[in-house]
C-alpha cells in the first residue's frame, strides 16, 4: 500500500524536481512528486504530493520535514487523507 504526503505552503518557484530531491531523504518514493498547477496560468498553486511505497516512510517524511524551508518557505507536511492509496 502506497501512503500520500501533502506539501502545503510551496514557493511559486518550487518545481516537480525540487520537491523530489528535498523529499527524497533516502526513502523510496515510488510515483512522481507533484506540484499542483493552475490549469490556465500554469503557476503553483502552492501545494503538492509526494507518494512513498511505505506508510512508516510517509510517517517519516512528516516528521522530517514539517516545518523545514524550502525555496525561501516553511512547508507544512501532512498526510494525506484518511488511510492509504492503492495504486491500482
């Protein structure tokens, strides 16, 4: 079972890549990070996803990097949802 973080509070400037290295910790991420864009301007809509095959990875993600800067602003990480995904 996959488990979602949610990485709220992003620069503008924050891109797919960014995420992926500041969230990659030597934890397996097993689908890409994502930025969530704006379908019109394609800007940042300051928010995104980062999904790890584990939930004690996600857990630890949050942990790790609730709170930490990146590009200039504190993120907040949570998971995200109720319980798992599946990635079916």
């Amino acid at each position: 079972m996959a488990t979602r973080v949610y990485v709220g509070n992003l620069s503008p400037t924050t891109t797919d890549d960014m995420l992926r290295e500041a969230f990659w910790i030597a934890l397996q991420l097993i689908f890409p990070t994502i930025v969530m864009r704006d379908r019109y301007t394609d800007r940042s809509r300051g928010f995104g996803f980062v999904t790890y095959s584990s939930h004690s990875e996600a857990e630890a993600a949050v942990s790790g990097m609730d709170g930490k800067e990146l590009n200039g602003r504190r993120v907040s990480v949570k998971l995200f949802g109720i319980g798992d995904i599946d990635d079916e």
